[in-house]
C-alpha cells in the first residue's frame, strides 16, 4: 500500500479552532487582508463593494432648479397678495444671463418668468408659483391671490448633495439607489474590491457531468453547480475544471494547473474522506502544508483545509448537503471577509423556534439541522427535513438552519433552537404548515395556492396520519392530512378524530379519494397478483401511525397472515414515493401505495381499493388568511377538477365536510 492509497484523520477539531487555524496561516502569508481595488464603469458597479470612501464631484442639483411648473418670482414682491385683492405680475421672458430687475414696474407687483420642472432659476428669483396658482390676464400679465415664501417650488444648489460630501463609504455593497447617486455626484466610475477568484476541481471516477443520463453506478456532478452559486453570490469569480477521477497524479496534475492560474482559493470537490479513492488531504500535504482534515460538524465532518504556495485549498466533502454547509461556513465567510462585508450567516435574521420533533446530536460535534419554519398560533415551529447527508432536496425545502451546539445531546421536542432563516420573516409568516399522513398531490395544492394566492405556500411534513393528529393536539401544525380505517366500522378518520382530538372544535374537510393498491416492478415478474401473496416476497413498509400501514394491518387481519410471515414488514418508508422508490431499485418487491406513485416511477399497479383522504382544518385557523385561500381552492372548481385528471384520485367529495365537532 502506498501513502497515497489510504488517508486518516489528522484530529477531529471543533469548528472555531479549524476557522482559527485558516485565519492564522492566511495572516502569515499575508492574505488576510480586504483584496484590492479595480475602477469598474457606474453601469458595472452593482452589487460591487467599494474599495474606497466615494466623494461627490459635483453639487447635486448643480444650480437652484425650478421644482414645479409655473412662473419664478422674487418672493418679496408677492407678500400683499390676497384673495380680495390679487396682484398683478408682469410675464416677461427668461434672461440669457445678466441680472433681471426686481421692483414695482409700472403699476405692477413685479416679474415673472415662465419655467418648467428643471428649468434654472432665473436671476434675481427665489421661488416658484404653481402654474395652476395663477390667471392669466392679457398676453403679459398673471395675477396671484397669495404671497408665496422664499425658495418655495425650488430646488436649491446642492439640496441632495454638495460637491466634496461623501456619497458612499468604503465597504459599502452598491445598491440600484447608490448607481443613482454616483452618477448624479459626477461619477461616472467606481473603485471597488477585486471579485475573489476561485478555483473549483470536482472528483470522483464515479462521477458523470450534469445533462447526461447516469447508468448504474454512475452520480450526475452537481456540487460544483452549487459551490460556484455561492461564491458568485458572495460576490467571486469562479472557474470550474473538468471531473477529475479517482487518481492520484491526475488530480496532482489538476491542482498543480489550477493553482497556475493564480486563484485566490482552491476547492477541491469530493475525495475529503479516508478511504483508498480520497487522495486529497495526502496532495494538500505533499504540495504544501496540510492544516485540518477533519472537523467536529455535522454534516460535514471530512473537511480538509491547506495550504500551497501560499493559496488557501479547501477540501470539501462530496455529499451534497455536506458540500452546501462547507460552502456556508468556511468559503462564503472567507470570501465576505477579503470583500469588506458581513458573511450571509451574521448578516440573516436569527430567530428562536419551537421545535415538532426531538431533534438527536452527536455530543462532541457543532450540528446543523435544516428545518422548514412556519408561525402556527402565537408560537413560530421549526419542523427537522431529512437528515441525510446526501438529500439535496433538504436544501431546497429548507426554510432556515438549525444550529445545535457541540456537548448538547440534541434538543427535545417542544424545545427553542436558534434558526438562522434563509428565507424573510415576511415569508415565513405567510406560510401554512400541513402534518399528517404523505400524499404527492400535497405538492399539486401547494403549487394552486402560490399561483391563485401570491405570497402564501404550503409546507407539508411527513410524518403519518397519526402524526398529523398529534400534532394538532400540541398546537404544531394549521392542518392535518389524514386516512385512518376503523377495522370495525369500515368507516374512515371520524372515529380517529374524536379519539385523538376529542375537546378540539374542527372540521373534516375531504381533500380526495384516492385509489391503494400493491406498487410492482414492470411487468409484474412474480406474478403478484393480491396481498395474499406477500408471505412469498419482499415487502416494503410504511412507518408506524401511517394510514398505509393502517390499512396493510387491517387487510392482513381479513387473511389471517402473520406480520411476521412477510419479509420486510419491519422495514419501513415514510412516503409514497419512497416506497416505489424501493421497488424500482430492486430493494423490495413490492409495497402497498398510491397508484400515483407507481406511475411516477414508471411501475406496475395491482388495485387494492379506494380510501378517503381528509384534511383536519382546526377552527382556530379557520380566520387565518391563509387558510381560507386552501379551503377556497377545495370548494372551488378549477383545482378538484385539475386534481381529478390525475389517475388514482376521485374528487366527486372534495371540498365537502365529512364531520364537525
């Protein structure tokens, strides 16, 4: 084996002390410091931060301006002006230049001088009488029924502005509303800090580029898409390599190319961990000095940082929810730093949130939760997205970041954890939270809301129909998705209802029929052909306090087979989706489902029967604007007619209210 087939850990390091370590190496080498400035046009400054203090060159406005339509005067000749006894002014055309005459002029008040809205002031005049404030009398005379004041309808010299005033501070990012200004002080450039540039080198002989069909074994390369996001968002340039694989001197060579571009930080993508592949923390170390591989984060533990030829090279983990924390901690806080701003984590709101899920940590480790936020009653609910390293659409639906801090064991649920938002408090609190059981079509009313209701969404957890009843017993969700069969009666979620929410005033409103049956490969292969046969393959389940798994019990009491006679029934999925999911991969060989699923994964469907799924509205929501807007879609026609072309659902009851208590 040689050094390069293998990599350990250096140490596990809390996260202050890995950023500590970056901030000394960068001070020794001289490159912790705020880059350097470049001129760039007034019309290629925005979002640009400026390198300098801006002076103003010019006054703005740059002589007294007329700010209205009308006639100037001197002020003083209108002071006697009154309703019952007008005055008169003579019209007399502007001065090129020279001074005008003030004063009685032959039996009238004075002058005036026709202008419009910027026209200069003319000499010897300090105000402006509305156009509309006059009559005119004759060809060359108007009258005025009121004294006007001094500088009154007029802009003076440098009232924005005054030649030699500071228009923008150094460090100042350059907003719409500051082009205006620069351009109106007489700028017509701008220095402003150099843009960092970084280089990004992707990894993985596994890995294949975005716009191409994977086969089997085979990863779409989509982590260096996200990490140039952010740097250009953070105000850098990027340049991106072609994927490197698994091979040590061909990702020597690449590094050694990249750094011959002179970038201000190198990301290497993937090949961070300690396995035979992950060649990157032994290059870092060969080239140049090898700083920290491994931090005390989750996610994103393998992290490498080094340094070569005095450029800054970080290591960045290939799961994708990994990559996206490195990206947020370590790359956009250096590259804030070298541009003179605030990092996006110090710079979003902070809030403190209730938690609707115990949320468990590993002890020693700083932990990041992404959680979706939504205001429920008076309180503000944090909901934890999957966990999984790998979830990509964890980032995608995260309303915010949980940050758990090392030697905490997690937090309970019902518990406060700070949530640094991703999104504005003003979306946040347009936001209606659904729990319960899962159904894909939540997502088709949760697209009719945002488009008929403009700055309202719907925020869906998963987490069983039982689930959904519960939490609206602690008060943690607005609505409830529900499909629960009484094996007695037969009838569906009423008797539930009053089980689990027995004191609560509500409504049981039915979103749709939908039709469950057994979700198969592809031409069905084992000839499944009812849930009698599922003793003889592998099942895959729904999770406990799921309707599904209601209705697999209850079905399978009818046979008289044992749970424990199906292989698989303790394996357990929390979606629809997920379950076809597990049937396409050949995990499972089938699972009971919508049929909704099936087809969406391209999978045979084996009918089981029909079932009502409802949504529990508490009535303590029911004055909440956002909750009107669901239930006005419900009753209406265009949505349960969109829903109803669909295949697996029936919406000859959507909208109608199947119980109240």
């Amino acid at each position: 084996m040689t050094q390069h087939e293998r990599n350990v850990y250096l140490v596990d390091i809390p996260l202050d002390e890995a950023r500590a370590r970056l901030t000394e190496v960068l001070q020794a080498a001289g490159r912790w410091v705020l880059l350097p400035g470049e001129t760039v046009s007034v019309t290629e400054a925005l979002g640009r931060v400026t390198a300098a203090p801006v002076w103003a060159k010019l006054s703005s406005p740059h002589y007294h301006t007329a700010a209205m339509d009308g006639y100037a005067v001197w002020a003083a000749d209108t002071v006697n002006a009154t309703e019952t006894r007008p005055l008169k002014l003579r019209v007399v055309p502007k001065p090129a230049s020279g001074t005008g005459e003030k004063g009685d002029q032959g039996g009238v008040a004075g002058l005036a001088y026709a202008v419009n809205t910027g026209d200069p002031l003319p000499p010897d005049t300090n105000a402006v009488i509305m156009i509309e404030h006059v009559q005119q009398v004759g060809e060359e005379f108007v009258e005025i029924r009121a004294a006007v004041a001094s500088w009154q309808h007029v802009r003076p010299l440098g009232e924005d502005m005054v030649a030699t005033e500071l228009v923008l501070p150094v460090n100042h990012r350059i907003r719409p509303v500051d082009l205006g200004a620069l351009a109106g002080s007489g700028n017509s450039t701008v220095l402003v800090r150099r843009a960092p540039r970084v280089a990004i080198i992707p990894t993985g002989s596994e890995l294949i580029p975005a716009g191409r069909t994977p086969q089997p074994g085979q990863i779409i390369e989509y982590n260096s898409l996200v990490l140039a996001a952010q740097v250009q968002e953070a105000g850098g340039a990027t340049t991106v390599s072609d994927i490197v694989p698994d091979d040590v001197d061909q990702l020597r060579a690449a590094i050694q190319t990249a750094l011959g571009q002179s970038p201000d930080l190198l990301l290497v993508l993937s090949g961070s961990s300690a396995g035979s592949r992950d060649h990157t923390a032994s290059l870092v170390g060969e080239l140049g000095e090898l700083l920290v591989h491994g931090i005390a984060v989750r996610p994103g533990h393998p992290v490498i940082i080094g340094m070569i030829e005095g450029i800054p090279v970080i290591g960045v983990p290939g799961y994708p929810v990994s990559a996206a924390l490195t990206g947020e901690l370590f790359v956009e806080p250096l590259l804030a730093h070298w541009g003179g701003k605030p990092s996006a984590l110090e710079s979003r709101t902070r809030v403190q949130a209730v938690t609707t899920r115990k949320i468990q940590s590993p002890i020693g480790d700083d932990d990041f939760v992404r959680v979706t936020v939504a205001p429920v009653g008076e309180r503000l609910l944090a909901t934890p997205l999957n966990r999984g390293a790998g979830v990509i659409t964890s980032l995608v639906r995260a309303d915010g970041l949980a940050q758990i801090p090392r030697f905490s064991e997690g937090i309970d649920s019902g518990q406060a954890v700070d949530v640094i938002l991703y999104r504005t408090l003003d979306e946040i609190q347009h936001t209606l939270l659904l729990m319960g059981s899962h159904d894909p079509m939540l997502d088709f009313l949760g697209q009719y809301l945002t488009e008929h209701s403009p700055g309202w969404r719907l925020v869906s957890g998963h987490v069983g129909s039982l689930g959904g009843l519960v939490a609206l017993r602690r008060k943690e969700a607005h609505a409830a998705g529900i499909h629960l069969l009484n094996p007695q009666t037969g009838a569906y979620n009423i008797d539930d209802v009053r089980k689990y929410l027995p004191d609560e005033p509500l409504i049981l409103m039915t979103f749709a029929h939908r039709e469950q049956g057994l979700i198969v490969a592809p031409g069905n292969p084992l000839a499944i052909q009812s849930l009698d046969d599922l003793p003889r393959v592998r099942y895959i389940n729904r999770q406990r306090g799921a309707g599904t798994r209601v209705l697999l019990d209850y079905e399978l009491a009818k046979r008289n087979i044992a749970p424990t006679n199906v292989s698989g029934y303790d394996r357990e999925e929390f979606t629809h989706l997920a379950v076809a999911a597990a049937v396409a991969s050949g995990a499972a060989d089938c699972g009971l489902g919508v049929r909704s699923a099936a087809i969406a994964m391209n999978l045979d469907f084996i009918s089981v029967g029909w079932e009502r799924y409802d949504l529990v509205l508490p009535t303590a929501y029911h004055d909440d604007p956002g909750v009107k807007a669901l239930r006005e879609l419900l009753t209406g026609d265009e949505f349960p007619q969109a829903l109803g072309a669909h295949p697996g659902y029936d919406t000859r009851e959507t909208g109608q209210i199947q119980y109240t208590q």
